[in-house]
C-alpha cells in the first residue's frame, strides 16, 4: 500500500500528459498564421509590374522567416482582360484570401471589385494603376498603393533643362532657340500616361525653354511597339528629332533600339524614360539614356505587403492620404546617381 501511495503522483503525471501535450501542440498551431494574399496583375510580361511582383515574393519570404508566419501568395496574371481578372479576384474571395490586390486591367472598372471585397468584408490594395477616388471610398479597407505621377513628368522635364541650360547645343542641335520632340506615350487612359506626357512639357517650358512637338504616339509601354513607332518618325523627321520623351524605361529603350539600328549616331536625339528598371539604369549609365525617375518598385511592394498583413497599420514614412491613398515619391536619375539605384 505504502509503495501505492509513492507511485500516485507518477501515475497522475502520465494520465495528465497526453492533454499537456496536446495543449501544447493546438498552442503551435493557434500561434503559427496562415495568410493568404492573392494579387491580380493586369500582364506578368510588364518589366515594372514583374519586378514589383518579385519584390513582393521576397517581402513574403523575409515575413516568414523573421515570424514564423505562412504565407500563401498567388500571383495571377490578367492577360490584358478586364473580365479574367473580375473571375480571378471571385476566386480569391471565395476561398476566403485574407488579403486581395489588383492592378487592374481597366482602372475605370474598379467599383465591381470594390463592392464584392466590401461584401466578403476582405481588405482590398490596388496598385499602379489608380481607381477613381469614388470607387475605393466605398470600402473603408480598400487602399491605393502607387506614386504621383504628375511628379514623375516633372522629373523628366527637369532632366531635359537642367541637361539645355548646361549646354543648349548637346540638345538643340539645329540652334532655333527650341527642343523638337517626339513623345512616347503609355496606355491611353493609364493615369501615368496622362500626367507625365502632360508635366514632362509642361516642366521644360516652365524652365523657360521653349519646345515643338514634331509627334506623338502610344506604344502601350512596350519596347518592341516603341522601335516600331520611333523608325516611323526617323524615317520622317530624320535629324529634327532633338528629344524623345518616353513616359517609361522600356518605350525608351525600344526608341534607343530604334536610332542603333538605323545607324544614327552624330547628334542623336536625348531619350528620357520613367522607371529605373534594371536595363534602364544600364542605358542610363553608359549615355545612351539621358535620365529617367525613379517609380520605387522595392517599397511600393514593402507598403502593399505591409496592408496585406495589417490593413489597420499603415505606415508613418507615407501616410495615408484621402484615407485610402498611399504615394511614394519618385526620384531623379541621370548618370551621376544612377549608381545608387542598382
Ligand atoms: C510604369 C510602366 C508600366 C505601367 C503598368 C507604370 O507606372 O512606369 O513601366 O508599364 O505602370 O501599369
Ligand atoms: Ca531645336
């Protein structure tokens, strides 16, 4: 009996040790979070949208390292179609996502989106391509994440005049007291695409250097469509052409593709681009690309990650502005700097 009595407490430890354990194990789980983010991307293909969309994966990746955290992250890509992405933002809403993020197709077409993410109660994070103001203040968790883009106009301007006033013939090379340009448009209804053609101009004639639009085009953001478009206007403008702004890196780059294959070197047009992407800091710092503004892909993805996670905590460096709108600044890039930007 008295070796009973020794033994009660071992046994009461091992009858009590299947549920510690098991309280242990449903506290792991309780304290490892899923989270699941889907994001729609209007076309995987774009240089600027495929890097933020990579910055994005790498925000994922260092959130479960430092936390423990899982992330599920699922990167659809839209193929240009506004009707593809509605189906793909369904998807994510009925399988409960916990965070939704669109770049859409059809910036026009926001309100739909809206109204669906306010009915499953999901926070909502557009980015890059800017809804209306009414549509996105229907949802109190729906937030714009992207940049001024009437400032990176101005940025592009600054470089041409800054580059005139230092010496007016590197650019002005017919000596009329004026730059003859070409200009490079984005997607027609693409808010950048507006503003920066519109400020770009605006920002050299401000500097109180004049300017003639020989022509201008859209070429949709696309390299290979600005190649096409800039041999048309070499082959009728010739060496009148004294500046090709561009309103991003890779219609730059396709026009500079343009002017090497047509054999032009003497007094070759300058050539402004907007992004700073990787191939378009190259051209910048081997001369062929004047300057270009820095479209921060890194933090723009770290401020959406961030909502994703939190939708309440927002970030004090970039404050939210009409309650739902988050702009990170541009930056200028010319040979100078272009190094500190990769
Ligand atoms: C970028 C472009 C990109 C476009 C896509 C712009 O902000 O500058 O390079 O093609 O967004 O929406
Ligand atoms: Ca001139």
């Amino acid at each position: 009996m008295k070796f009973f009595k020794k033994l009660i407490p071992f046994l009461c430890v091992l009858l009590l040790l299947p549920g510690a354990l098991n309280a242990c194990s449903i506290q792991k789980k309780d304290t490892i979070k899923t989270i699941r983010i889907g994001v729609s991307v209007y076309r995987k293909d774009d240089t600027f949208i495929a890097s933020l969309s990579s910055y994005l994966e790498e925000d994922a990746k260092k959130r479960e390292q430092h936390t423990g955290d899982k992330i599920i992250l699922n990167i659809m890509d839209s193929q240009s179609s506004q009707s593809l992405q509605n189906d793909q933002v369904d998807g994510f809403l009925s399988k409960n996502y916990d965070a939704v993020c669109v770049n859409m197709v059809d910036r026009t077409a926001a309100a739909t989106i809206v109204d669906k993410a306010k009915k499953a109660d999901t926070p909502l994070i557009f980015f890059n391509r800017e809804p209306v103001e009414e549509d996105i203040q229907m949802w109190g968790k729906a937030y714009y994440v992207g940049a001024d883009a009437a400032q990176s106009g101005t940025l592009q301007g600054q470089i041409i005049a800054r580059a005139y006033k230092k010496d007016p013939r590197s650019i002005d090379r017919n000596g009329d007291g004026k730059i003859q340009y070409v200009m490079l448009e984005g997607e027609q209804g693409h808010q950048d695409s507006l503003l920066r053609t519109e400020y770009s101009v605006k920002a050299v004639e401000e500097s109180g250097v004049h300017t003639e639009m020989l022509a201008n085009d859209t070429a949709n953001w696309q390299r290979a469509q600005a190649t096409a478009k800039m041999k048309q206007w070499i082959t009728r403008y010739g060496g009148r052409i004294e500046a090709v702004l561009c309103n991003n890196d890779d219609m730059a780059l396709g026009a500079i593709d343009a002017i090497r294959e047509s054999g032009w070197r003497a007094s070759r047009p300058v050539v402004v681009g907007v992004d700073g992407t990787a191939p378009g800091l190259d051209a910048i710092k081997n001369g062929t690309m004047l300057g270009s503004a820095y479209n921060n892909a890194k933090t723009q993805a770290e401020v959406i990650f961030g909502l994703c996670c939190d939708p309440a905590g927002t970030s004090k460096s970039f404050p939210l502005q009409r309650g739902h709108f988050i702009y990170i600044p541009y930056q200028m890039i010319t040979r100078e700097n272009a190094g500190k930007f990769g």
